[in-house]
C-alpha cells in the first residue's frame, strides 16, 4: 500500500501597508502692529455706529433712559417742567449744577 500524500492549500494573504501621508502646516506670522491697530479702529467705529443705531432705536420707542419720567413738584421746579424726556437732561441743566 502507499500512502498518498494529502496537502491541505494554505490561503496566502499578502498584508498590504497604508502609507499615510502627513500635511505639514504652516504657521502664520502674527499680523503686524499697524493691521492691529486698522482692525481696532474698525471695530470701534462698528460699535460706536451699533450703540447710536441702539440708543436711536429705544429713543423712538420711548424705552429706558428715554422713557418718559413723572418729577415731584419740587425736582419739577428745579428741571423746569413736569414731564421731562430724559432724566439725564433734567440733571445736567444749569440750575442743578449752582
């Protein structure tokens, strides 16, 4: 008797290598001083134009620093009138100040 040879197939798997690939960034110079003081100005005058729009705004609708105020008869005196549209000009008028 002769023995037969039984071969078992071995599954050959190839192990393929992912090259990754970096990206290197480059970093910024930091703006200088003059763009700095450009975008300083820049936002200032944004916010100064935001803050008229916003007090323009409450003053047409008649809402906090210009709502309109009821003055005891003795700060009407002093003001000069009952009904002042602002508290902050009945304060600064000439007669408060002496």
């Amino acid at each position: 008797m002769t023995k037969t040879a039984t071969t078992k197939a071995k599954a050959t798997t190839k192990k393929t290598k992912i090259t990754k690939t970096t990206i290197t960034k480059k970093t910024k110079k930091p703006p200088s001083k003059r763009a700095l003081q450009i975008k300083r100005v820049q936002v200032r005058k944004n916010r100064k134009a935001g803050a008229k729009k916003a007090a323009s705004a409450a003053k047409k609708k008649g809402i906090g620093l210009f709502a309109p105020v009821n003055l005891s008869p003795s700060l009407a005196a002093i003001c000069g009138g009952q009904k002042p549209t602002m508290l902050m000009s009945c304060c600064s008028s000439p007669k408060v100040m002496n």
